[in-house]
C-alpha cells in the first residue's frame, strides 16, 4: 500500500443536505457529535495502510480546510500525508471543476512525482468502514484497469445510483448512471441467485455503484485525455468498459449515503441503539478527528436513555432520549430532547465575541439549550442559541417548510449553524 494514491472528492455543494451546508460543503459536515464526514475516508484510508491521501476541495472549503489542517499531521519519520488539493485557476483554465472526472483530470499532474501502483478514488461524504487492501489487491492480481466497489441496493435508492451488470467472473458488462426510465431499471434487476446469495429480501434489488473506484495510473490519464469527460458516473465508466477490463468488487458491509437531511438524522438516531448498523467503535478500526483536550462530558441529575455525549458537554436536570450530544453542548435543567442531533458547538461561551449574531434583536440567550425547553426530532446546527421556554414539536414525515432561523425538512426541524432561537418559540 505504499506505492497506492488515494484521491478523496471533497468538493460537493450537498444541496440535498441543505440547510447543514448552508456555510460548509458536506463532507465537513458533523458526524456523530465529534467527527466530520471527510473524517470517516479519510480513517478508512489510514486503517487501510494509504499513506498518501489527497483531498480534492473546490465548494465552501474553507471549514473542511481548517479541520483537516488541524487534524492530520504525520510524524517528522513518516512519508505519509493528507494533503489539499484546492481548486485553481490556471493560465489554460479559469473556470471551476465541472465533475467528479474534471476535478480529478486537473489534479493529476499533483500526483505524477510519486510512484504508485494504483489510485484509489474516494467520496468524502459516505458512513462505511471498508479496508481498501483488499479492493486493491484484487484489482492487482487480477491485472484489471478499473474496480469499482459495488454493493445489492433496494429500487427505491437505486434511481440515484450508478447501475451496473457483472458477469460471473466479476467483469462489468453494462452500466448506467442514476436511470429513471423503468425499462432501464429492469434491464440491471439483479438476478434472483444473486439476491439468494446475499440473504436479501424480495426481488427488486440492484448491482449499485459506490462511487469508490481502483485505477491503473495509466488508464486513469488515458481515459482523462479526453476534455469532455466530465463525470466518472456518466462518462469515463460507462465509456470504458468496451475498451478496458473494468472489474466490480463486492462489499457487504454497512455502507450508506447520508445525502438527504432524512438519511442524515435516521443514521444518527440508528447510532444510540443497541447493534447499530454502522458503530462508532470497532477494535482495530478507529474514526480519527482532531484533538481537542476538552473535559469528560458532565451529566448531573438527568435521565438519559440511549444517548452518546461528546466530550466538553455539560448536561444539568434534564430529560434525554435517544439523542446525540455534541462536543461543548449545553442543556439546562427541565429541559426535554427526545431525538435530537446536537452538532456542538466551536467554542465555549465568553471565547469569543457574539458578533455573529449582530442581527438578533433584544437579549442574546446563551449557547446551548435553555431552562425548560422541549424539542423533539431535530437537528442543532453548531453553535446554536435556543432560549427559555422553547418548544420544538415533532413535524409528520414529508412535510418541508421553512422560517425565521430554521427549516422542516422531510418531517425533520432544522435548526441551522449561529441561529437564535428567543424565549417562549414554539416551532
């Protein structure tokens, strides 16, 4: 694996995760109380012996620089390095990466000094711990241009993935970006031995694409030499596999795109149950974040069921269930959550002055969450102040709407990053 690159696509708008991406691209949006969605690839590359990570930034990068600036130093005896790629404007090209392809093709000539065997292509906004050494070993041995990992998925989340056929020896045959039309969604249904092998339940399940991708350098610029490929999904996969051995890798465990303010809470909420379906903590395999020297988290006379506290929290006299509270989180007595994502927050109150709420009008509440306030099903943004007396109902599933410092989206309040909320709400 020294000789292996990874490239981590960490420039999406995320406009489905909107509001969270309101000041952020989504891969540094928060994870689980204390950690950022680049940190999850970006683990699973250094659990994976990738020593040399690039991360390719173009969309509201300036958060996600910061974090991986302050996160990631190797010691002064290593040759390993998580590395920033930002988008820039070149005496050829002064417009912004147009794909996932473009952004790699314009990346490429960071990466021509070292020596590499394979590059391994990663999205920065995906929940899964894979060991990549076995994706790369295949694709060695069994002398492959490109290996894409792939996993079953069910319809209802197959229109918004790449599709593909394999044949029996693993070799893709067909593949298709995010189809909509059913007769294409027919054309790759996965064949019933298939779905038999892998324990699934019903019929209507699909070879999907994860968007993690193994290349031969060589075929990787040769097939970036063309200008017009743009996207990996729409045209350098699908163009290629007429001309090249283009493998599928099968991965079986959790995996899942956290791209809709729905997906994004049902993940958080599956993480405080017994047996989730992707555990913070696996021996051997740790998610690596930045450092912060923050006290245990302080929880006094409270009744908590099913709850993960992050470190620098202070919970006092309050109520919490199946809830996630974030690093620096402050709940006051009284208080009521009942699943409730808090992503923290990045200071203490009296670090720094309040000037970002300059627009709030009367007396600022303090950070965290007031004396005898009830919220259910939603979600804190970072460094949000929600007053006294305050009420957040749980909304029905599907209803969307929006208004003075928050959003509802799918059923789900959204409470965005700086907002204030004043005394006695009810939203």
């Amino acid at each position: 694996m020294d000789d292996v690159i990874a490239l981590i696509l960490g420039g999406g708008q995320g406009t489905r995760l909107y509001p969270l991406t309101l000041q952020r691209s989504k891969p540094a949006v928060a994870v689980a109380g204390k950690y950022r969605l680049i940190d999850i690839t970006v683990s699973n590359c250094i659990n994976s012996g990738i020593r040399k990570v690039f991360v390719i930034t173009q969309f509201l990068s300036a958060s996600l620089h910061h974090h991986i600036m302050h996160t990631y130093r190797f010691d002064a005896f290593s040759k390993g390095f998580v590395e920033i790629l930002a988008a820039e404007q070149t005496p050829n090209r002064s417009t912004w990466y147009q794909g996932t392809a473009d952004a790699v093709r314009e990346s490429l000539r960071h990466i021509k000094d070292f020596q590499n065997e394979a590059i391994v292509i990663l999205s920065g906004d995906h929940l899964y711990r894979m060991d990549y050494r076995d994706m790369v070993q295949r694709h060695l041995n069994m002398d492959a241009d490109i290996t894409l990992a792939v996993q079953p998925v069910p319809k209802h989340e197959a229109s918004r993935m790449g599709l593909l056929k394999a044949g029996p020896d693993g070799r893709v045959v067909d593949f298709f970006e995010k189809p909509k039309q059913e007769d294409i969604l027919e054309r790759f249904r996965c064949p019933a031995e298939t779905i038999r092998e892998h324990g699934l339940e019903g019929d209507e399940w699909y070879l999907g694409s994860m968007g993690i991708y193994v290349f031969k350098p060589s075929v990787l610029e040769e097939l970036l030499s063309d200008p017009t490929r743009m996207d990996f999904g729409r045209e350098v996969i699908p163009g290629s596999i007429s001309t090249h051995k283009v493998l599928a890798h099968p991965f079986t465990g959790h995996w899942e795109d956290i791209g809709t303010i729905r997906s994004y809470f049902d993940a958080h909420i599956a993480m405080t149950r017994e047996n989730p379906p992707f555990p913070i903590y696996e021996p051997g395999k740790p998610i690596y974040t930045r450092a912060r020297n923050l006290p245990p988290a302080v929880v006094m006379r409270s009744k908590i069921k099913n709850c993960l506290f992050s470190e620098g929290s202070v919970v006092t006299g309050a109520v919490v269930r199946e809830s996630i509270i974030g690093v620096r989180s402050i709940v006051r007595p009284e208080a009521r959550l009942t699943q409730v994502v808090m992503l923290g927050a990045d200071y203490s109150e009296g670090e720094r002055a309040p000037a970002i709420y300059g627009d709030f009008q009367g007396e600022l509440p303090p950070m965290g969450i007031g004396h005898d306030t009830t919220l259910e099903k939603c979600i804190i943004d970072k460094n949000a102040r929600i007053g006294n007396f305050v009420t957040i109902t749980a909304k029905e599933d599907g209803v969307n709407m929006q208004g003075p410092n928050y959003w509802v989206c799918d059923g789900i309040t959204v409470i965005p990053k700086n907002a204030v909320i004043p005394d006695g709400s009810i939203i």
